[in-house]
C-alpha cells in the first residue's frame, strides 16, 4: 500500500473532495438509520469521514451502543426477508488475511444518543479499490475475535460505494 514517511498534515486531510460516497440505509426493521461515509485518498491512506443518525439506542451507564462497521465485498444493498443484505457477501479482504486484518474491517462507531462521527486514516486500501462494493453497519461490536466477521450480528445499515461526483 502507501508509504509516506513525510509528517501528514491531518486537519489538511479534510480539503477537497472525496474519492468515493456511500448513502447509508436502514434495513426495514431499522429505517431510521440513514448517514453519509466519505471516502478521501490521500498520500497517506484513505480518510474515511462517516456520519451516521438513527442508530437504535439504549441507556446503561456501561452498555453505551458499538456498532461494527466494515466494507463488504458485494456490490448491491439487496437481499431476501431473513438477511436483508445479504447480497453484500463477506468482508473486504483481497489479501485473503484472518479477522480483524481484513481490508474492510473499520474501527467500530461509538453511539451517542443514536449518532455516530468517526474520521479514521487506513491505508488497507485504496479509495478506488472499494468503488463498487458496499459500507455495513452491523448490530453489535467486532469482537475482533471470533472468525470470519466479529460476531457482529445482524447487518442494520447499508451504503454503495460509488465515486463521487467532481
């Protein structure tokens, strides 16, 4: 991938505009969640910007909401009544690596009253290698364990990756 040794100017990272898009959506049991992830190739990696509203919530002083969040292989947020995204195959991961080394395995979004930000740097891939395939949210935290996907439950959000429009 990218090796960039220069020291990166990260409040730069966020000028201009980005690479690729994805519009997320709700699965019908969670149609209010809807966000935006924003995908920047830089000289560093790529800059993905997510922001996300309509989680599912939840108050417990110390069971605050983890969503997992990956790339998905597939292309298309489709699927049938049991899976409503199934069509979106397993993780990214051209490098055939185990969980959580996946090309597509994210740093997981932090609820807050059924919002989630998150800016991470990655240099897994590039912007132009994910155009095509397919933003997940899932229902529970990545374990970060158990193989092949986290024990991350349930896909409740989904988002195509296309490039965004200059």
């Amino acid at each position: 991938m990218y090796q960039n040794h220069a020291r990166p100017n990260f409040a730069g990272l966020f000028k201009g505009r980005p690479t690729a898009v994805a519009a997320l959506h709700g699965s019908g049991q969670y149609p209010d969640v809807e966000g935006m992830v924003r995908f920047y190739q830089t000289a560093y990696g790529v800059l993905v910007v997510t922001e996300v509203t309509g989680l599912p919530t939840f108050y417990d002083a110390c069971g605050s909401p983890i969503f997992a969040f990956h790339i998905h292989e597939g292309s298309s947020c489709t699927g049938n009544e049991g899976d409503p995204f199934a069509d979106v195959g397993t993780h990214y991961n051209p490098y055939g690596c185990p969980h959580p080394y996946h090309a597509g395995d994210l740093t997981p979004l932090l609820g807050a009253d059924g919002n989630a930000f998150s800016a991470v740097l990655t240099n897994r891939f590039t912007a132009e290698e994910i155009i095509g395939r397919t933003a997940i949210i899932h229902g529970f935290p990545d374990d970060f364990l158990t193989q092949p996907s986290g024990n991350s439950g349930a896909k409740i959000a989904c988002g195509e990756i296309v490039r965004a429009r200059r």
